[in-house]
C-alpha cells in the first residue's frame, strides 16, 4: 500500500499522520462557528472532535449551541465502523438548503459516546465554519468532511488519487 510523504508539522501544529487509528474523540478548546445564508447556525466552545489518521479533524457540536430550527432530518444514514450508524441533516435557511449537509448518532459505539446527538457540519456545503477566528478549509474530497486549519498539515486523504492509502 503506498503511503504519502508526512509532512514535518512546525511550532503549534500537527500532522494528521501522527492521529490514532482507530480513531480517538477529545473535547476542543476552540470556538467553532458555522455560518449558512448569512445566518450563525452553530457556536460553541463546547466542541468534540475526532482524530484519524490521515484526516483533518471533524468536529462535533452540541445541539443546544446549534440553531435547531435550520436543520431537518432526512432518511439518509451511513455506516462508520468505529462510531456506528449516521443520520443526516437538510440545512435550511430562508430559501437556501442542502440536503445531507450536516450528520449525527443517535447511538455511537462506546467509545464515541460523547458524540451522541452531536452535529457535525460538511465545511464544503457551508457558508463558512471558523475555529477561533480562522477560516476553515473542506477537507478534499467532500466525503470525510474534516476542517483544515493553518494548524493542521497533512497530506490529507480524500482528494484524487488518496482513496489507496
């Protein structure tokens, strides 16, 4: 199996290749923010979030720092094996939506029971979703749905041509 070339991570950042796998769950000490037509859907500084190897980190927020009423439930689920099934949510702000843009578990393994009902958000289908006053980036591919930040180095499996890693 071919694995990239980790990038050496500097002062105050860290290299996705040095995540867990599995994957682990610890509380954040950022501010995360979500932004969806103009309106802040989500902030909190009560975040969870996921380490896996070769992943940004995806983060998980509260659902009572989170505007509720934007966020509809769809029939669409997915399958994680280390935290169990998926549910997914249509973000809907005045006459701007996106289906499946946002997922949760209702029942996480044990491990990410921290995590039950709390919402994590697709940065790529939002306005824009900020740790602390940064501007995250999407992760490539859509399909992880991690946050990269200046403090974040990779190289970062989901764009084209990483799904062998």
């Amino acid at each position: 199996m071919f694995r990239p070339q980790r990038i050496e991570p500097g002062p105050n950042q860290e290299s996705v290749w040095d995540y867990p796998r599995p994957p682990k769950l610890e509380p954040s000490s950022k501010r995360v923010r979500i932004i969806f037509n103009g309106i802040e859907i989500a902030n909190t500084k009560n975040a969870q979030r996921v380490l896996e190897t070769s992943h940004p980190p995806v983060y998980y927020i509260p659902p009572e720092d989170i505007k509720m009423e934007y966020l509809q439930p769809t029939v669409q689920q997915s399958f994680c094996e280390w935290k169990g099934t998926a549910s997914y949510y249509t973000i809907a702000v005045g006459e701007k939506q996106v289906p499946n843009g946002a997922w949760y578990y209702t029942n996480p393994t044990e491990s990410f029971i921290n995590i039950k009902n709390y919402v994590a958000f697709y940065p790529s289908k939002m306005e824009a979703c900020f740790l602390d006053e940064e501007r995250v980036q999407a992760q490539p591919g859509d399909f992880y749905g991690g946050w990269i930040t200046q403090d974040i180095v990779g190289p970062f499996k989901g764009g084209a041509g990483s799904w062998g890693w």
